[in-house]
C-alpha cells in the first residue's frame, strides 16, 4: 500500500525543506528504478528539462478537471477510463512538444 507524507513550511523556507527531504531520503535504501516499456513513437522523457515537464503536468491536469471533474457531480472515475485518458493525453503532449521541450537552453 502506498504511503507518503507533505512537508510543509514557512514561506520562502524552501532550503529547509529541500534538506529535510534529501536527509530522509538519504536514509532510505536504494530501490531499482522500474522498467518503462515505451512506444514506437515515444520520445525519452528524461531529456525533457523540468520547465517541459512542469508544463506537462499543469496541462494534464488541466484537462482531466474539464473532462472527469469540472461536471462529476460527485460521481467515480473509473480507473481504466482515466488510464486511457491520461495516455492519450501523453501521447498528444509529446506530438505537440516534441522539439520544443527537450531542449530547454
């Protein structure tokens, strides 16, 4: 079962939480990263720069709220449906960004 905590704290006192966070971290076992099985047409994401994946993650996030939750009225999203949704929603990302965000100089 997942597990995970939020560290919060003062404002403009993000050292702080960065060095909690890299001592925890740095405590804890070493873990093998998963293997990711990847698309004929996919591109590596490891070579997007954090400003590319940022502004995946924002608008992802901004089109599963209009499409699963903006008129829900309370109801579940299945698993699978958001699954396929959020594929699709890489798959377009990654289309539309191709060059614009794997190099981020």
């Amino acid at each position: 079962m997942p597990i995970g905590f939020e560290l919060i704290g003062f404002q403009y006192g993000e050292g702080d939480l960065i060095g909690l966070a890299q001592a925890y971290s740095s405590g804890l076992p070493d873990r093998p990263l998963p293997e990711l099985n990847t698309g004929k047409n996919d591109f590596p994401f490891e070579d997007i720069c954090v400003q590319g994946i940022n502004y995946f993650i924002t608008q992802a996030g901004w089109h599963s709220y209009k499409q699963f939750l903006k008129d829900a009225n309370g109801q579940n999203i299945e698993p699978a449906a958001y699954q396929r949704f959020f594929e699709q929603q890489t798959q377009k990302f990654a289309q539309a960004n191709q060059h614009s965000v794997q190099a981020c100089e």
